[in-house]
C-alpha cells in the first residue's frame, strides 16, 4: 500500500498503560507498553512477545565516520509487535481488562472505564 494511502489509526492505548493479552501465544499475561505504533495498528508490551534476533558480529561506524566500534554477536532477545486487537487495557482502579470511552466531565476530557465508570486519563481542555 502506498505510503499516501496509509491512514492514521488513533489507538485508545498509550506507553505506560497495563494491558492483558487477548489472544496469541502469551495470551493472559500482562505487560506494560513500551511504545505504539500508530500506522501499523501495532502496540509493544514490555515482556510480552518475546522474540529472539541471531545477530552476526562485525562493525560499525559512527556517525562521524573516524572510529568504528565492534558489535558482538549472538542471540539477541526482543519485544515484537502486538496488533491492537489482541489487547486490552486493564483499569488502574477496578484492576479489570475493560474497553473505555470517552467523555467530558466538569469540562474535562478523560478515558473512562466501562465496567467501574472511573476516569482513568484525564485530559485538561485548555
């Protein structure tokens, strides 16, 4: 797909929200999201996904280019991408997976929990 064609997805989820996994081969576990990825409807989760990279040892330049630095080499453990779908964020107050909406309260915009009716981001209109 063309790189003007891509829409940006808003994700209702953002670094630093505890999330459980819905399905997948980690599904239940819980994790803490390390960053988004907006574009491609991808979250990472701290912990969660774990994959492994084979990295071959060589070197490298710096950005100045006078010096170069040794890598080593080895299995390198990583956090792959999750899609959006296959989490859900779990409400700091009920401790619950839930889905949230969005409302305005007492002129305040915030994500509120479906189950606990909490806001759980508050979000001052300024």
């Amino acid at each position: 797909m063309p790189q003007a064609a891509r829409h940006r997805r808003f994700l209702d989820i953002r670094a630093g929200d505890m999330v459980v996994v819905k399905q997948g081969k980690d599904r239940g576990k819980r994790g803490v999201v390390d960053h988004t990825l907006p574009f491609a409807g991808k979250i990472v989760v701290k912990g969660v996904n774990m994959h492994k990279k084979h990295a071959r040892a060589g070197s490298q330049k710096t950005r100045s280019g006078s010096t170069t630095s040794v890598m080593q080499g080895g299995i390198i453990d990583f956090e792959a991408p999750l899609d959006y779908s296959n989490v859900m964020l779990v409400c700091p107050n009920c401790d619950r997976p839930t889905r949230i909406r969005h409302v305005e309260r007492d002129g305040r915009r915030g994500r509120v929990c479906v189950h606990c009716g909490e806001i759980t981001e508050a979000v001052t209109s300024e």
